[in-house]
C-alpha cells in the first residue's frame, strides 16, 4: 500500500488524475481536502490569493482533517491519494506531518495558460479577474520546494499523467 499526495493550481487536474490514479489500485480510497472546506456551514473564510487569519486558520484546520483521513484510510489498508491545493510550506507541513507514511508527492503544474482554459471548460471555476490562474502557478513555482515529482501536465492527458507518476 502507498500514499500519494497531489499537488497544483486549482484546474491543474489533481481531482481527476487522483481518481484516475487511485483506480489502478484493488484497494484504495482519494482523500480530497476541498471536502472539509465545503463542511463549514456558517462562517467559512474566504480562500484567496491572499489570506487574512481565519482564512490561514481554517486552512490549516482542513489539512490536517484531512492527514488524519489519509493516516485512517493507510492504517486500515488502503493506498491512499490525497488531492489539495498545498503550496509552499503547506505542502512542506503536510509531508512532514506523514513522513512515517512515506508519501509520495506528485506536483501537477501545467502552464497558466492550459489552467485558464481548464477552469474555462469546466462547470465549477474558480479564478477572475482579481485571481488569475498565473496567481496560483506563480506561487507553486516561487514558494514550493522541489518536493518529489514535478510534471508539467500542459499537454498531457489524464492516463499519461499517471503512468508518469507510477512510472517514478
């Protein structure tokens, strides 16, 4: 059993290559951060480009919710993909709070111009004017480590992106 953790912008395909990735397993489970966001009935921060402290803690809160769903799933036998936005030391902190797990960190990061028509083609978007999807790539590109494997997934369709992480 493995653990995966999956990285990027928002429209960088994690959900889709997570399930897509996950299924090539007989027993595994994808844990995907965004669900303990949508939990919060009243009160939820807005997330943005930049994050004012109940944003920050909110944020916090739901990565580790959701390391304590990896660890669950992992312990009772499941090879575990585990899909969020974890940019920078976000991603430095969730790696560390699993490294007995021995995770493998898959970072997807396609060119702003393939997010912008991504979030374009799909029915949920999540970048504006104010937010523009070069916003996001620039910030993994800056503030994340080279942690694990970085895949430019520009021009790449789901299947190869997970032949290229298993073929790591």
């Amino acid at each position: 059993m493995s653990l995966f953790v999956i990285t990027g912008a928002m429209a960088a395909g994690k959900t889709t290559v997570a399930k897509a990735l996950a299924q090539r397993f007989p027993r595994s489970a994808v844990v995907g951060g965004d669900v303990f966001r949508r939990m919060i009935v009243n009160g939820a921060a807005v997330m943005g480009p930049t994050l004012d402290a109940e944003a920050r803690a909110q944020l916090t809160l739901r990565q580790v919710i959701a390391t304590d769903a990896v660890r669950r799933y992992h312990d009772a036998g499941f090879t575990v993909v585990y899909q969020d936005i974890l940019i920078g030391p976000d991603l430095v902190a969730v790696v560390e709070r699993l490294a007995d797990l021995d995770p493998r960190v898959v970072v997807l990061a396609p060119s702003a111009e393939v997010l912008a028509q991504r979030d374009r083609d799909r029915a949920k978007t999540g970048y504006s004017d104010h937010f523009p999807p070069a916003v996001l790539a620039e910030a993994l590109a800056r503030e994340t480590p080279r942690l694990g494997r970085w895949i430019d997934s520009s021009a790449m369709d789901v299947e190869q992106v997970v032949d290229a992480i298993l073929d790591d």
